[in-house]
C-alpha cells in the first residue's frame, strides 16, 4: 500500500526551540504536498502547502522545505508551543493520480 | 459556515452488523475521500471519488462500501465483511490543492 501502519515516531522539543518533521514521499509525479496537524480525537487541520515549482515556502511561524531530488519534505515549526503538540502529516498529490495520499505521521511532544 | 460534517461521532456495532458513517460537505468539492485511521498510526485510504456517480479503491477498500449520489454526499458502509472494523474513520473533500477534513468517526465493535 502507498501508507503503512507503523507506530508513529515521536519528536520531544522544550518549549521555545525550532522543531524539524520530516516526510519522504513516495511518487516523484507528486506535484503538490501539504502538511497536517491532527490534534487527538479530531480531524486533520491544514497548516501549510507548497508545489512542486518551489523549494520553500513560508507561513506563520512554520517553513516548508521540498527536495525533489531525493523526495523529502520537512516541516519546521519556530519557537515550539505547547500547543504545538499533535501528530504532523505530510500528504502527497497530482492531478495525474487524483488522491491524496498521507505519511505516516510525527507526533510531537512540546515540554514547558 | 462551510464546511464537512461527519455523523455520528461515536458508533458502536455488532458483529455481523453492517453500519453507515455520513459524510456530508457545503463546500462545493468534486473529491471526496475516507480515510481510516488505527491507534497511534497514519491514515490509510479506503475508498475516493472525483465526481458524482463515480468511485474509486483506495489502499483497504476490502469490507467496505460507498455511495456518491450527490455531490455533498459520500456515505461509508462498513460491512460484516470487515473482519477488524474499529478504527477512527475520517472524511475529507479536496478543492484543488487543500483538503478539508471532517471531525471523524470513532467506531467500536461491541
């Protein structure tokens, strides 16, 4: 299958440090990516997107980076909150293939 | 507001029972999704569709069944066939490059 069930891996960062999540992707007709925070019990939330035309893009206190060359995509949260907690998704998708496919997922853990 | 509305929230089934999640969305979207998610995992695809009438297999579509009759509308069925169905279910509508998630499902075999 294009996503596996393995248990999640876990990132702990103190309150205040930059955090880095990872994702390698799997298809390199990918040609948008996004990322996902999903709090516990609830559904996925969008937090940033970017297209395979771009290297980096920027929002609020979060960076994406793509490297095509070698499929990874990384996510970088800076000055970690607490509230930051939650497992980060990365998700694949082209208009060629039709459907978004997701990573397995980091869970983050902000300690005060 | 827009937006995807799944019901109900908690569901809980018998064995050898069939059960229907709804999804339901305002927002005008062609593709729907669902997704299925186990404890401490990621999501797996089960079942999509681009438009109305039309559907596709997802990565464990196997015990699983959908409908998209209306293009608001994406209704899951779980069936007896699912010989491990609790899991937390998650609909999603995507409009071009952002997909909209739903609140879930959680269902629980009793």
């Amino acid at each position: 299958g294009e996503s596996v069930g393995l248990h999640l891996p876990t990132l702990s960062v103190q309150e205040g440090d930059n955090s880095i999540i990872n994702c390698a992707y799997s298809n390199s007709a990918s040609d948008y990516f996004i990322w996902y925070k999903q709090e516990s019990g609830k559904g996925p939330q969008f937090i940033i997107d970017i297209r395979s035309n771009m290297d980096k893009r920027q929002g609020q206190r979060v960076t994406v980076l793509l490297n095509k060359t070698v499929k990874h995509l990384s996510l970088q949260i800076a000055a970690t909150q607490p509230g930051d907690s939650a497992v980060y998704f990365c998700a694949e998708g082209s208009k060629s293939f039709q459907k978004l496919v997701f990573g397995t997922g980091t869970r983050l853990l902000v300690s005060p | 507001d827009g937006g995807i509305t799944q019901s109900p929230k908690y569901l809980f089934r018998k064995e050898g029972q069939n059960v229907t999640l709804s999804c339901e969305q305002n927002l005008n979207h062609d593709a729907m999704y669902w997704y299925r998610q186990d404890p401490g995992q990621g999501l797996r695809l089960i079942y999509y569709s681009q438009i109305v009438n039309d559907f596709q297999k997802g990565d464990i579509a196997e015990g699983y069944s959908v409908s998209r009759e209306k293009k608001e509308s994406f209704p899951l069925t779980v069936t007896s066939a699912q010989k491990n169905p609790t899991a937390f279910y998650l609909c999603a509508s995507l409009d071009r490059d952002e997909a909209f998630f739903g609140q879930g499902t959680r269902l629980t075999v009793v």
